[in-house]
C-alpha cells in the first residue's frame, strides 16, 4: 500500500511540475527578453552537441550552469542528420538533439536554437549535405525553388524533432535563429541583387514560423552587417560587437529603435587553422569585455564556452586568397572557457567569478585522465591491398568525389600508360590533398593551402601514374561556398597535354575502420600505410594521443573516427574520450599517408599539444 502511495505521490508531482513548465513563457516586448512577464538577461555559452561524446553531454552541461551560465546556445547541422538523400538519422549517440536539449532544461539551462540551414561554425560545408551539389539547377543559399524545397525538407525534419520542446510547450527553447551571418554572404556575393538576397532569407525565415516555431526569433551579424541579414520580425543580434554604444545605435536603427541588446557571438577565443598559428586570448581580456557587457545590461551568448571536437571528417575549411583554403583543426578548443577535454581553464575560472550567484553550483570533477605508454602496431599493409578489392569507376577524364556520389575521405587515381610522357604535372583543379606515384614510386605531394598545383614527372613506357587524393573539407565560409566539389575537379596536364581515356577510381570514403583481418604485412616507406594495433587497459579514461611522429592521416579507435592529424601542426595530439575505451582488449588503426618512416608504436599523455607549429618541409 505504500508503494502505491508514492508511486501516486510521485506522479502528482511530475504533473504539477508539467503544469508549472507549461506556464513559463519567454517574450520580447518593450525593449527587454521577458521570462513570465518579467525582464531578463541572456548568460549563454555555444556548445554544439556533435562536437562532444553523447555520454560526456551532461558534465559539460553542467560544467555551463557552475560558470553561472543560463543558457546554451547550439546550431543544428543538416549534413550531420541528412546521411544520404532522403535518409534521417536524430537518434543515433551523438545525432539525438532532442535528448541534448532535454539532456539542458534538466540542468537548469534554456536552449537557443540555430538551425540554419547554412551554419559556418568551422564544420564541413557549413553544415550543407555535400549531394546538395549535384540536384540541377540548385545555388545554395540562393532563392530558387530547388534549394528551398530541400531547406524546407530539413527544416520539416528538425520540427518534428524539437516543436514540443519549446518553451511554449513546456521546453528549454526560448528563441529560434533566422539563417545565419547572412549580412557578409551578401556583402561578399554583390553580383546578386540585395533584392533577390533579401526574397531568400525572407523565404526561410518564413519557412520556419510555417512550419509552427513560435518562441521569438533573431538574427546574428556583424554590427556593420545588418543591412544585408536583418529580417523584420527578428531581433538583430550583433557578433563581435564591444563597443556598447555602437551595439545599441545599430540595434535600435533595425529594432524600432529600442533593444533588447545581445551579442550572440561573443568571442573568448578564435577558430584554428592547419599549418597557423593557435590563436589565444587572455582570460583578462574576456572577463573585461564580459563586465562591460553586465554592466551595461547587454545580453550574450560566448561563442564558444567549449567547442568540443571535429571527430571524423566533420571539420570544414575558409577560403583564403594566400592559400586557396585554410583547413579546419581537428580540435575544435576554440581557446575557449572550458577545454577541448572539459577542463576548468583560468578564463573559466575568472568569468564564473564574475556571473555566479549563490545558486550557482560546484564545478563538477574532471573526467579521469590516463596516459597509455606503449601501443604495439602489430599490422602494416598498403592501401593498394584494400584498393585492390575495390571495383574502379572507369571513365574518360578524373572524377570529382560528388560525382562519384562520396562525401569525404579518398579517392585513389590511377592511369596506365602506353607511351612514355614527362614534363610538368599539373593539377590546377586539385581538391585538396594529393601524393602521386609513378609505378608504385612517391614522386611529388601537391596541396591546396601551400598552392602547389604542379610538379615534375617522368612517366616511361607502359607505367601508371596514382593520384591518391584526401578531401580535408568544404568551404564553410564565404562566396565560394558554391564552389565546394572534391577530388581531381580540372583537367589532368603533363607537359602541355590533357590527359583522357581510361582513368579509374577507386573509393575510399574511410567512412568505417577498415577491417585488416584478411591482410598481410605489406607496409613500405613513403607508400599510403595502414597501421593497426591492440592496447589493453584495467581503466578507461580520457587520453591525447601522441601524432608528433606521424606525418598525415586520420586515427580510429575501437571503430570510431577520432579524426584527422597533420604533423604541420599547430595541433599534434588527437583527443580520445574515455567513454569510447573500454576496460580489456582496444583495437587502434592508423591510415598513415606520407609514411615517411615505418612506425611500430604509439602513446599517449596526459595533455593535449595544440600550439606546436612546424611548417611543412619545402614550404
């Protein structure tokens, strides 16, 4: 009976605390963000759901609410949700938006949602399905009905996902984005009408509030930008804005003249490059920005407090005139409050000074941290073994990765020929990575960012030229953005000629841990190498895997891609979660590119190395 009793009681409480969230409502009147009726200010931080291991969602939630944080913002990212035309996937491990958002309000913390569709955030293609590329007639962020029918598709999709967790519904979300950063897409692409800009980011934002989002909507530009993003019916929110009066002039001038003032990208550090410098800021820095911003009664949102990382191939590029591209870091620290790891940083430790209350919790306790020694590579085989296996695409002239219907990782091509040629390669249209081989023999690598699209060669009678191609991620910011196939996108030309006829590919997605069971050692000095091993653990825990030995690749780990690594730097170590151990046997396979030495162990330590930069050889 009093079982019964408390199992009654317990219901009667969870409905009653229903009841009390479904009264909570969130506006924007009179100048100020109201939450049941009353003013408040925005305390946010951007952590992005894709870029943390599901299991870890909660202790960085919280690591957000003992900052004195109210809020997390998050983009969605549509290419992480649409895995092929047509194919959805919102529930698998780190892909379950709904539960992160779930996972929030039960931490004390309001969402703001960004769902794009274009996102930027440093993440492939900006958060665009790479196939978007090959429907007909379709310009990304462009007004024709191609692309609005796919937006409208998405955003149809990620409704169905969140349209009962809006604070309207008893939900953490409490205001949606409308496109994004759309004010310098429109400065960078004016050979297109502002007329035509503004009928498309008008259409979306549409798109949205049809489809039954009503929490209050926003936008979020440059101060300088709102000409080109601003939206009527959405508040303008100003990215990088520190000048409280500059914020507020501009704000008023597309708001009716009147706030709520909010900073939606407030920048406590910057984003990382390959092959560049690691870009920090010092924690004085944000903290004084920070007190201006409390004082002053601005509302913010740190892009990032933790940035998380770019596991497997979800880091983007930016389009850079010096260098074609500049490539997306695996990790994604962001120099940010807290760590890439989780941790507690010196900027965290000063602007939870600044915004804790005495409601404000503890920090909760690191994740456990060991370091692996040794890792025996046992294994070593040539991915001409896997090529092998793999039936070609045949086809005149080079094939672009989209054309091929593949999104990321490799592809290998490779032409016989039957008279002898030599002169200067060139590659014009290389996209991004390549090393080349002349019958098995290494001959040259050519690279987008250091624009080396040539070099000489000398192919004799009856000899095949490889091309062994590496896709290190679409653009994500600027105009080029619809310019953003992979592989061999131009011509092939040895001294002065275009060469057709008879070229194969073959597809190397890398999209799981190749499996090289059935393989004999077969690894070589300056051959594609991939590299296996086992490691037994008595704990788990989290670790930074040791790369500075290693030229260029990608890791996997008990299956899962942790990401690529570049001995350019400034980055060396690749983040390894402990929730993706295991207690026993752990299995390790290394794709070594360059394999300018053969390996035959790895290890671990106990902190990560991203600010050890080392240019590459003959740069």
């Amino acid at each position: 009976m009093k079982k019964v009793y408390y199992t009654l009681l317990f219901a009667f409480f969870t409905l009653l605390s229903a009841s009390a969230q479904q009264k909570q409502t969130f506006a924007i009147s009179g100048g100020d963000f109201l939450l049941n009726g009353k003013p408040i200010q925005i305390h946010s931080g951007e952590m992005h759901y894709s870029r943390i291991p599901q299991q870890y969602w909660r202790h960085r939630l919280k690591m957000m609410k003992a900052m004195g944080l109210n809020a997390v913002a998050t983009y969605v990212f549509w290419n992480y949700h649409e895995t092929a035309p047509g194919v959805w996937d919102f529930k698998t491990g780190n892909k379950n938006l709904a539960e992160y958002i779930k996972t929030a309000q039960e931490e004390g913390l309001f969402v703001i949602l960004r769902p794009g569709p274009y996102v930027c955030a440093e993440w492939e293609f900006g958060g665009y399905p790479f196939f978007l590329q090959n429907v007909p007639n379709m310009v990304i962020r462009g007004n024709n009905k191609e692309y609005l029918a796919a937006t409208k598709a998405y955003f149809t999709q990620l409704y169905n996902q969140v349209k009962d967790l809006q604070i309207t519904k008893g939900g953490p979300i409490i205001m949606v984005q409308g496109e994004n950063e759309f004010g310098s897409y429109v400065a960078q692409r004016k050979d297109v009408p502002l007329e035509e800009h503004k009928k498309y980011s008008a259409a979306v934002f549409q798109q949205l509030k049809d489809l039954g989002f009503e929490v209050p909507f926003f936008t979020s530009d440059g101060s300088w930008l709102f000409e080109g993003g601003a939206l009527p019916g959405a508040l303008p929110t100003a990215n990088g804005e520190s000048d409280i009066a500059k914020l507020k002039e501009v704000v008023n001038k597309f708001n009716n003249g009147q706030g709520p003032y909010m900073v939606a990208e407030f920048y406590p550090g910057w984003l990382d490059h390959w092959a560049e410098p690691f870009p920090t800021q010092k924690p004085e820095q944000t903290a004084r920005q920070t007190k201006k911003y409390l004082d002053n009664k601005v509302s913010f949102n740190y892009y990032m407090v933790h940035g998380g990382t770019n596991f497997g191939f979800t880091s983007g590029a930016n389009y850079d005139k010096e260098h074609d591209i500049q490539p997306d870091m695996t990790s994604y620290d962001y120099d940010a409050p807290i760590s890439e790891a989780g941790w507690a940083t010196p900027k965290y430790n000063m602007l939870r000074e600044l915004l804790k209350t005495s409601e404000t919790p503890a920090i909760p306790e690191k994740m456990p941290i060991i370091e692996i020694p040794k890792i025996a590579l046992t294994k070593t085989v040539d991915l001409a073994d896997l090529k092998a296996k793999i039936s070609p695409v045949y086809e005149d002239t080079p094939q672009t990765f989209e054309q091929l219907n593949q999104g990321d990782g490799y592809v290998w091509y490779s032409k016989k020929f039957t008279q002898p040629i030599s002169g200067k390669l060139e590659l014009k249209g290389l996209r991004d990575y390549a090393i080349v081989y002349v019958n098995g023999k290494k001959v040259a690598e050519l690279n987008r960012y250091y624009k080396k699209y040539d070099c000489e060669i000398e192919v004799p009678f009856n000899a095949t030229l490889d091309i062994v191609v590496e896709n290190m991620g679409r653009i994500n910011y600027g105009s080029q953005i619809n310019e953003n196939n992979k592989g061999i996108i131009s011509p092939v030309i040895i001294n002065g000629q275009t060469i057709t006829g008879d070229w194969e590919m073959y597809k190397l997605p890398m999209s799981q841990e190749p499996d090289l069971t059935a393989y004999k050692n077969s690894g070589k000095v300056n051959r594609p190498t991939l590299y296996q091993g086992t490691f037994t653990l008595n704990k788990t825990g989290d670790t930074f895997l040791d790369m500075r030995d290693w030229g260029k690749g990608i890791v996997f780990v008990n299956g899962i891609n942790i990401g690529r690594y570049w001995s350019v730097g400034p980055q060396q170590t690749l983040y390894l979660p402990g929730c993706w151990l295991k207690k026993g046997k752990n299995n390790i396979v290394i794709f070594e590119q360059k394999n300018e030495t053969l390996q035959k162990e790895l290890k671990s330590i106990t902190t990560p190395i991203l600010e050890d930069l080392r240019p590459e050889k003959g740069q």
